[in-house]
C-alpha cells in the first residue's frame, strides 16, 4: 500500500481524494496556486506545496513544478483527480519514469482512449456500438457520401480533449466547410491538436455512461449507468443512477460489450464509456480514463467507494469485488452547484459571506468552500456537489427539493434556483428529457 500521495488538484476533488486517503491511513500532500493558499485541502492535507502563480496554467498544470513537489516530498503516487492533467498522456508518462504511481491507467492507454478515432476503433472490434462516423476530410467525394448515406444534421468533432470543444453541428452542406475550419481552429487552441472527424448527429438522444473499475489483473466489472443528459453547452448540470428508461436486459448487455472491450487492451483503474442512446439503441462516443465529476451517484447506488478502490488497484491489489457481488439499489441524483448567475450564467468569483449546506439522511455534499472562503476567479465555476439518495426515484427527487431549499451560499450567484426549476419540471419528474432539455425548456 501507498505511504504517501500527492494530490495534483484541487477543490471538491481534491478534499474527495483527501478524504478516501485517511481512511486508508496514507499520509496526503496538497498541491495549490498562490490563489488556494486558504484552500480546505490544503488546511487538512498532512502537507502542503506551493506550485505557483493563480493561474493554472502557472500551477496546476504545470508539470515540472508538480513533480518537483512530488519529488521532495517523497511521495509513493500522484492523484490527479478530474480535469487539469488528469488525461494528460505527458504527465503520466513523466510520473511513470520519475517511479511515482499514477494513480489511474498507464500512459498509452490515456493516448489510446484520448484520441475519440482511435477509441471507436477499439469498441467497433469488440462489436460495442458506435456513432457512424467518417475519419478523413481530405475527399471531398466520400464526405459527400457519408452525409448522402446519414443525413443531416452531422456533427463536426475534435479527435482530441473534450468539454465540448472543438465541437460543430451541420445542418446544411453549405455549412461545413466553414463549421471544419472553425472546429480545427478551437481544438488546435485547446488541445494542441487540430484533427477532427464527421460523426452522424442524433437528434434526441440521451446521454449515458457505464462506469468500469479495473485491476492489473485483468479484473473487470462494470457499476451500472449514470444519466448525464441536462447539459449546458455539453457541460453537464445533473447527473442519477440509474437511468429511467434502461431495461434490465439493455443494461446487462452493454455492461458485457464494455467489460470485454476494456480488458482487450489490459486496462487499468477506473473508466466510463460514455454513450448516446436513442430509439433503444446504444451509439459509443468516448471513454473517459479517469474519475467522473459524477462518480458519487455511483457511489450511492452500489455502496462501493470508487476513489478507494481506484487507489487499491493502482496499489496492485486485486480487486475483491465480482460482477455478481454489485447491486444496483435505490436511486441517486447529483446537481452541480456553480459560481455564476443562474440565468446568464456570467460566472461569480468573490467571498461567500454567508454558508449553510443541507444534511440529513440520504444527502451528500462534496464541496470544499466555506464562509469566508473567497472563490477565486482562475478556476472552473463548480464550487460543489449536493447529491440525494433515496429507495425509489420519487423520494430522491423530493429529497433534492428539500435540499436545495436548504442550501444557502450568501455573497456570490450561484445556480442553486436553476437546479430547483430543473428538479420541479415535469420532463424532469417523468423522466422524459435528452441532451436538448436545457435549450427547449430554460
């Protein structure tokens, strides 16, 4: 078992990581900025580094500083959390040859799975569905065969990164080649990488993910599906487990197709292959080789501690659970509370001046700011988690009502009265809702 790990993130996360390490009494060093010198993980982490300036790019991301903290203070691993270099190919590269752990999957296969081309290849092979796609731009005859052969509208997508980037819808032929350019232009600006792909477009389609937890053994299960489907500019908003329309034999059978994919290549740690599904079909997008924003609700569901166990498999223990032994019970929802207004969405840095966050049975918050705390404006707007659970969907929902009335966050917008309009909607409550809820309805 690990001794020591440092923690190359911060907020929520970071406290998440924290959190799963003292109870496996390991020893945690906190990275921060200048800007997160007051932060809660780095108030409780054993000890802590400054690794530069208030950007991120200066801080979190800078690469050299952080293994020089994970050199000095003698570290067994690095977590890296979600989001900043937790995909990052170099990065996990550079902690395998300084003999530090990176706590997540070895470095080719973040390459593997980072590139979107790529990762459709792998799960075409092992016969897991895909999105019909075209890969080279280059013929101006088959790309006019592939959009005869779908139809419009198609999709304009980054090969590379994520969070929407890079990312243009096509509704008319007379539109893509500037929509191509565009798309290069931000994937190059955000991911160094200016290649992009033709995928169909679905139009309504919801968004779901399998969550996987993997050993070095060739151990693989699956914990069941998560519903990401209210989004904001592919962003997503709020997250449950189990999905509302998913029938059990669906479930089972794409839960086998991703397990069989992900040991073909001996992955390891945890993973999600995120999907879109429409008309009781299942179409692959991507894989994530990391932790979710939304693992909680998985937690909640499966009772299984998926920070815990990600840092056991990358310890080299083998993974104790079975397929037979998870069981889905019961129901969770997560809403992602964010610095910004609730209706432009402008974000809000600045001090909370006033905090009281809800509790009771079946209510979780994962948030590491607290009154007095000044939310720095460098950062990504997400200040925390409120996550329900409950035995059935219905008291989850009301549980989350009673939860965001609770909640009080006192000198800055927040996104708390969005999540209430959200929650009382009856698309919401009937579960009747797809990646287009935000635009038709708010």
């Amino acid at each position: 078992m690990f001794k020591k790990i440092l923690i190359a993130n911060r907020g929520e996360i970071a406290l998440r990581v924290l959190r799963a390490c003292r109870e496996l009494d390991i020893k945690t060093v906190a990275i921060h900025s200048e800007a997160d010198e007051t932060a809660m993980h780095v108030r409780m982490a054993d000890e802590s580094i400054c690794v530069g300036p208030s950007s991120a790019q200066s801080s979190y991301l800078n690469i050299p500083a952080i293994i020089t903290a994970a050199t000095i203070t003698d570290v067994d691993a690095i977590h890296p959390g979600y989001g900043f270099l937790s995909e990052n190919k170099r990065f996990a590269e550079i902690t395998e040859e300084h003999k530090i752990k990176f706590i997540g999957p070895k470095s080719e296969h973040i390459k593997m799975m980072g590139n979107k081309i790529d990762a459709k290849k792998i799960m075409h092979t092992n016969n897991v569905p895909t999105v019909p796609g075209l890969n080279h731009l280059d013929n101006d005859d088959k790309v006019n065969d592939f959009i005869n052969k779908v139809g419009l509208p198609i999709i304009v997508k980054a090969a590379s990164g994520g969070g929407g980037k890079g990312m243009r819808i096509v509704n008319k032929k007379s539109e893509l080649k500037k929509s191509i350019e565009a798309a290069k232009v931000e994937a190059k600006k955000s991911f160094n990488d200016d290649v992009v792909y033709l995928e169909k477009f679905l139009t309504n389609p919801k968004h779901i993910e399998i969550q996987i937890l993997a050993d070095s053994y060739g151990n693989v299960v699956t914990l069941g599906e998560r519903d990401c489907s209210i989004q904001r500019k592919h962003q997503k908003l709020i997250e449950e487990s189990p999905s509302t329309i998913l029938l059990d034999e669906e479930r089972e059978k794409i839960s086998n197709l991703c397990r069989k994919a992900v040991n073909s290549i001996n992955y390891e740690g945890v993973g999600t292959l995120e999907f879109l599904f429409e008309e009781n079909k299942f179409y692959f997008m991507e894989m994530n080789t990391r932790l979710q924003v939304e693992h909680p609700v998985t937690e909640m569901v499966t009772g299984i501690d998926l920070v815990k166990q990600q840092i056991l498999s990358a310890s080299g223990e083998k993974l104790k659970i079975k397929q037979e032994d998870i069981k889905i019970k019961g129901h969770a929802i997560e809403c992602r509370i964010n610095a910004e207004h609730p209706t432009s969405f402008i974000p809000s840095p600045g001090k909370i001046t006033q905090y009281h966050q809800p509790g009771g049975l079946g209510v979780r918050v994962d948030s590491a700011v607290y009154q007095g705390y000044v939310i720095p404006s460098h950062y990504d707007s997400m200040i925390g988690k409120l996550i329900t659970y409950a035995e059935n969907r219905k008291e989850c929902i009301e549980k989350m009502k009673r939860a965001l009335e609770e909640y009080v966050i006192m000198g800055i917008n927040t996104n708390i009265q969005l999540h209430q309009k959200l929650i009382k909607s009856n698309e919401f409550n009937e579960g009747k809702y797809d990646i287009n809820y935000m635009s038709k309805y708010i």
